[in-house]
C-alpha cells in the first residue's frame, strides 16, 4: 500500500482553517474577548483573564492569582516530575491512551513526552487550570501539588487572604472536562450555553489521544529520501535534543518554526511541535499584527477576510503548518 493512500490524520481538528459560522474548525474562536496581539497577557493563556471585562466572573471558578506566569512557571520550587523550563503546574502522572489507527511507515508511538505533558496538565481534563505548586508570596510552595490536585491546598490562597478565588470547601477550582457538570468548565463553555460564553469544547483533550494528531510519535529517520512522504528537518540543535525547520536560515529554532523534540529515543512529536503558548504574530516578529489562532507555530490558512475577530491576521498559504512536514 502507498504511504499517501494510509490515513495518517484521523480526528485532526487543531490545525483546519474551515469556517464554521463565525468560529474556526479549529476552535479558535473569533469572538474571544482576547485580542491576540502583543503579548500572552491579551491572549487566552493570561488566566488571569485581565483582557476581559468579564474576568472578575471567573473568580468564583478558579484562583486568580493576580500574575499572568505563575499559572505555569516560578522561578523557585519547580516540579520536579517533568522536565519543563521552570515548571509550577501539577501533571498527570497517569497513562494515556495513545493514538491507535494506520500511521505511515508505521512509527514507533509511546505517552507523551514533557513538550506535551505541560499543555495537557490544563487540556487533558483531570487538573485545574490553577492547579500550581508554588503560589505568589511566602508560603505559597506545596512539593505535593507536583502530581495531586488538592482542592484544598488551592483553597489556602483564598483563605489567607491572599487574592480573590472561590469559596473554600466548594470544590470549583474547575477542569477542561469535556462533559458539563458541577466541577468542569463546561458547565458554562459548552455549545449552545445561556450565557453565551465561548464554547471551549474543542480545547478538552481529554486523556483519550485518538482522535488527535499522534504526539509521542517518533519522526521518520528516513524523511526526505525518495518515496517518503515527509520533508526532513532542516537543522538540529547543538546539544542533539531538537530538530527544526529552520525557516529563516539563522541556525536556532524561532517560535515561528516548527520542532522535534528528542528525549532519548529519537525527535518525536509533541504539542510543542506545533503549538507555541506564548503566541505567534501571524505577520513575523515586531509587525504588530495579530497572533496565529490556537497558538500554532505556522498560520495554517485563517486570514483576515471580513469576518468578526479576524482583523488583523495575517496568513500563510493554506495547509502552510502540515506542509511543513508532510510531503503531499
């Protein structure tokens, strides 16, 4: 069977560029009250949620910490569990279930490596988003945070004072799970929700990966030679640990180029690879224009075209992000 007749990309939503009514197959959605541009702090990722004139209404849901980093890094007392720069978010230690259909060359796919684990530590559905190990101020470090989401402990930032959070005891310190409830973020983001929040539906993973694009995978030792459908990477870096597509000829992977990460058994795929959290300019460093949406390395098509929320993007040619490394 021909590589290009096997289906490599089931379930693949994070990188499509179709309208759907005003929001992105992706789930990137052009209403959001984030304007995407300058800096993390005006993007989704600040959980602060300080772009928003809604942001006091989450303070019922989760710990607003009052520091835009802190959700992720600190700069003492990081987690120990995962080799991540700087890391102060609990992780799931647990297994997942791995992606499973037909893959070209039939590649070797294992858990997810650190560049994934970070990202799934809020997306995977089993943490909350202000699930940290070391809270802002003295007293705020809790080594056990490392691996357990202990409602609890996030309760302690509420109690002492320190800043606005939900009432302790009331467990709404609330997931990305998929399924409305009580304890998930779904409860309001869901499709169709009277109180027209942003529906985050596509932004739950959950622990089940096979219905996305592989991460864990290794990538092709033999990309680029005759009959492989994959483009090689362009450059590696000098310790050995990433492989990249060095878009601009510098020698050093830029956020705006996509990555591997290697750690041990070969560059492999991982959210990272593909994702940037900090966001990306769809318009190249300095230009001011809008961020790529969902975060990714390369704009895979979405461009300003009129509708609501897409002023200012600027786009790659479509599909820009999976040519990258599919050869098709």
């Amino acid at each position: 069977m021909s590589h290009k007749n096997i289906i490599v990309l089931a379930g693949l939503s994070a990188i499509t560029s179709t309208f759907l009514g005003v929001a992105f197959a992706d789930g990137w959605d052009p209403k959001s009250q984030a304007p995407n541009i300058e800096s993390i702090v005006k993007t989704r990722h600040n959980l602060t949620v300080s772009y928003s004139p809604y942001g006091t209404e989450m303070n019922a849901y989760r710990n607003d910490y009052r520091e835009v980093c802190v959700y992720c890094h600190t700069p003492h007392g990081a987690n120990s569990k995962v080799a991540a720069p700087l890391w102060n978010r609990t992780i799931n230690t647990n297994q997942y279930t791995i992606f499973d259909k037909a893959r070209t060359l039939n590649q070797p796919i294992g858990q997810p490596g650190p560049n994934s684990l970070t990202c799934l530590s809020c997306h995977d559905g089993t943490i909350s988003p202000d699930s940290i190990i070391n809270m802002p101020g003295s007293g705020g470090y809790n080594p056990i945070m490392e691996t357990s989401n202990d409602q609890a402990w996030l309760d302690t930032w509420v109690t002492s004072g320190k800043g606005a959070g939900p009432a302790p005891g009331l467990n709404r310190h609330l997931k990305l799970d998929k399924v409305p409830s009580p304890t998930s973020c779904m409860a309001c983001h869901s499709p169709g929700n009277a109180f027209n929040a942003p529906d985050y539906t596509v932004f739950s993973i959950q622990t089940d990966l096979r219905d996305d694009h592989p991460i864990g995978i290794l990538f092709p030792q033999n990309a680029g030679e005759p009959g492989v459908d994959f483009n090689k990477p362009t450059n590696v870096t000098a310790n050995g640990k990433m492989a990249f597509f060095d878009r601009d000829g510098d020698a050093r992977p830029d956020t705006d180029e996509v990555r591997l990460y290697d750690t041990g058994e070969g560059p492999e795929v991982e959210c990272a690879s593909c994702h940037d959290p900090h966001g990306i300019q769809s318009g190249g460093s300095g230009s001011g224009t809008k961020f790529n949406p969902s975060f990714l390395r390369v704009n895979n098509g979405i461009v300003d075209n009129g509708t609501p929320g897409t002023a200012g993007i600027v786009s790659n040619t479509g599909s820009a992000l999976c040519l990258t490394c599919h050869d098709k």
